[in-house]
C-alpha cells in the first residue's frame, strides 16, 4: 500500500505549505513500517497539535490501514526551518 500518498491526503489540508512536505519510508521489517514526516517548523506544530492530539489522531488512522496488511505503522515528525527569506 502508498502509505506515503494515504498520509499525503490526510494532512495537505492541515498544513500551511503541502508542497514542502517531505513523506519517507525510514525501515521496513516483515511486520514493522517506520515512515518520518518532515515539514516546515510551524507545519510540524500543526500536524503535532495541542498535546499531541492531531499526531495521535494521524497515527491511529494509518494504524488501521496497516493493520489490514498485518503491519504497525510508526510515524516520526522533524521539522526544517524554510530558506525563504
């Protein structure tokens, strides 16, 4: 499954700049799918959210469409400063 494309249209509407967000697959074991989702600092606090409940809410979605393939789906979050200035 595009686990990358399923993220992609979950969160472009959330964050400021969809197109500088950066979706990759880190490690791929037989049961285990590590992805990081990496975007500009204020984007990575919208994905976050208060206490972590957008985060939350987006690992336990794509918790499911992993678990209907038999995977644990791992999302990590980084943030970059953007050069436009």
């Amino acid at each position: 499954m595009e686990y990358e494309a399923v993220i992609h249209a979950l969160i472009d509407s959330i964050v400021e700049h969809p197109e500088s967000i950066l979706i990759r697959k880190v490690t791929e074991e037989e049961k285990d799918i590590v992805l990081v989702i990496a975007s500009e600092k204020n984007d990575t606090a919208r994905l976050i959210g208060k206490k972590g409940v957008i985060a939350n809410s987006l690992r336990e979605m794509v918790s499911v469409l992993g678990k209907s393939e038999g995977k644990h789906i791992h999302l990590k979050f980084e943030s970059f400063d953007s050069d436009n200035e």
